[in-house]
C-alpha cells in the first residue's frame, strides 16, 4: 500500500508520482485486488471533516491524491513530506499514456455531460489508441449529495455489461465518491476505480487549464475562481478559511 498522511483525519498519499502510477499498473495484474483513487483538496477535507461518511469513503480508498495546494501546506506545516503536488488530471494523463504504451485495456467514463463525454471518447481515439472506451454514461443532473437509485442502478448495469479494466466517475465532490463507496460491491469486474472531477473538462477541452506556471507556483485555484467565480465562489471564500482554520487548530492540539 502507498504511505500516507494523516490531513485532518484524511490518509493522504504521501508517495511520488511514478510510484504511484507503477502501484496502479501492478494492481491491474492481480485478480483479486480493486483499487480505488481519490482526489483529497481543501475543499474535499473540509466536507471530510464535517461529514462521517465522506471521511469513511475517503479512508476506504486505497489512494487518495493531495490535489490542491492547501493540502500540501497543511502537510508541512503539521511536519509531514509530501514533496509535490498530484492533481487529478495530471494523473490521469501520465496513467493513461503508460496504459496506452502497454495496451489492452480498457476505460469506462460516468459523469458529466454528453458532449464532454463524446470529446473524451474522440481525444481518446486519437491520442491513446491502444486504450479501448467500453462506455460512457452521463447521469441527469440532479441536486444533493446522492444519485437517485434508479439511476446507479442503471450505471452499474451498464458497466458491469461493458466490463471495463478502468472505471473513471466524474461527477464532483463528494457526489462521486459517496457514489462509488456505496456501491463499490455491486461493480462486478473493474479492477481500477477513479474518482477525478475536473479532469474531465480538461482532457476533453471543454474547460482551459491553468497555464503551467501557474500551476507550478501554487496558483492554478486561482485561475480556475476567476474563470469560473460562480461555481468557485464557495470553495475560495468559505472552504479554504475553514480548512485552514482546521490546519491550525490541528497544529495546536498538537
């Protein structure tokens, strides 16, 4: 298993990136192991925190990613080594190229929208042809925390019928999480499971990343708030202060 850390309760990954790659190609070729990956930023571990049953999803994942500058300062200010940041999409991309270098398998998409998803299919065509799409679903909108029954039931059947190697849930936090530690047991022969969020907007194009340098100073969470303020709002004003009001009081109990 990856080494963690504990951010507020959250196991965070604590390993680099092509360990972590090299962990997920591996666990591919076991029969009896399924993995899952996480994403865990300011926001994520703030809900954690505050909802029981987003932290016990979260702890039941093999992996869970430190996407989100803040969780790297709150890993070294509470005396933790995490050297780098691992973002969802960044992920991604680097898995599914070394998946397409060594062939034969196969992704299944949830989430989103159709036009996103048919972007995906079609960049996944063209770029990392030696990695078959065996489906994609996007489930109605609908508000809450929780898809309605009728509609994972429907979701698992089709994956199940479609026998992916790679299930990959993008339908935003904790939505998709909650989602996959519910029915996790129902998903018959998907070996790798990925909760990734954004990182369908930016593979299919539908949304413009951060340029890198923003990314490599920290900044991309503020690219994205100016792009998308409405959206953002929340997650800049009153998930962060409240995350890092955490951090704090953590490092004082301490």
């Amino acid at each position: 298993m990856p080494q963690t850390v504990d951010i507020l309760g959250v196991k965070v990954c604590a390993e680099e990136l092509e360990n972590l790659i090299n962990y997920v190609i591996k666990s591919t070729r076991r029969t009896n192991k399924r993995i899952v990956i996480a994403c865990a930023n300011p926001h994520s571990v703030r809900i954690a925190k505050e909802l029981n049953e987003f932290m016990s999803a979260l702890n039941s994942f093999d992996v869970v990613l430190p996407d989100g500058v803040g969780v790297l300062f709150a890993a070294k200010f509470l005396g933790y080594d995490i050297k780098k940041r691992i973002s969802g999409p960044d992920f991604f991309e680097v898995l599914t190229t070394r998946l397409n270098q060594i062939g034969g398998f196969s992704y299944f998409f949830v989430g989103s929208t159709d036009e996103v998803l048919n972007r995906i299919v079609e960049r996944m065509s063209k770029d990392f042809p030696n990695i078959r799409v065996s489906g994609t679903y996007a489930p109605p909108y609908t508000e809450g925390l929780y898809l309605p029954e009728v509609e994972s039931l429907k979701i698992i059947d089709l994956v199940n019928t479609a026998n992916p190697d790679f299930l990959w849930v993008g339908m935003t936090a904790p939505k998709q999480e909650l989602w996959i530690y519910k029915y996790i047991d129902k998903l018959v022969n998907v070996k790798v499971i990925g909760a990734i969020g954004a990182a369908f907007d930016f593979f299919s194009g539908t949304k413009k990343r951060s340029p890198k340098i923003f990314r490599d100073l920290g900044l991309e969470w503020l690219m994205r708030f100016i792009n998308e303020p409405k959206r953002l709002w929340k997650r800049t004003f009153v998930s962060a202060p409240v995350f890092l009001y955490y951090v704090l009081m953590e490092k004082l109990r301490r």
